[in-house]
C-alpha cells in the first residue's frame, strides 16, 4: 500500500502545485497542466482568468488526495484500496466542476447583451414580445 500511497502524494503535490500557480496567475498558457479548453485558450487573460476560477478546487482535489494518501498507509488492504479510488474519482470530481466553473467564467458576454430579463438595460428590449 505504500506505492499506492507514494502516487498518491506525488498527485496531489503536482495537482496542488498546479492550483497554486492559478491562483497567482503564474500558470503560463501550455500543453500539459491547467484548464484547457478553446474558450479559456484563446488568449493568456482568458487562460490566467480560468485558472484563477479553478485554483481553490485544484487545492481541495489535492487535499482529497492527501486524505486518500493517508487513508491507504492506514486501512487494511482493501479498504485502503478503496479509500485510494475513491480519492481519485472524487479529485476528478472536484476537479471538473471548478473546470466548468472556469471556462463559464472565461466565455466573453455576448455584444450588446446586459440581461435577459426584465431588470436588462431596457424593458422594452428585454421584455416585451419582438
């Protein structure tokens, strides 16, 4: 159990690592490590932003793994293994759910568009029937 621990501390280094960088908006623009998608790739505000949004779950998915870590050295075989997977999947978890949260913050608002209801820049545009 202590490889499966040893990978999991080395995770959750990196993936903490990685939050951390976000957070300062340090995380240059790469290949390899932060959220990637075309929004949040299109220009380094939009990856530095994104990042940002995304850092304090990238921390909690590190501390998931610590705990998953810990867990693993402390139960017995298979609940160890099970602490372990679960401690992935609810990083991944984590993980995808700032993703989304920050490519959401990173899409531009649309030209023109200040609210969709009735509280928009105009009643008339925002309210009555076209």
């Amino acid at each position: 159990m202590s490889v499966v621990a040893s990978v999991l501390v080395v995770l959750a280094v990196v993936v903490m690592a990685v939050g951390v960088a976000g957070l300062a908006g340090r995380l240059p623009r790469n290949r390899w490590v932060g959220v990637r998608t075309p929004d949040t790739l299109r220009d380094d505000a939009a990856f530095r932003l994104a990042n940002k949004v995304a850092g304090p779950t990238m921390l909690a998915g590190g501390a998931i793994l610590l705990a998953g870590a810990v867990a693993a050295l402390t139960f017995p075989t298979i609940p160890g293994v099970v602490a372990a997977v679960l401690a992935v999947v609810g990083t991944i978890v984590v993980a995808g759910i700032g993703s989304a949260l920050a490519t959401k913050a990173a899409v531009p608002a649309p030209a023109g568009a200040c609210g969709n209801s009735c509280g928009g820049c105009s009643l008339k545009d925002s309210c009555q029937p076209s």
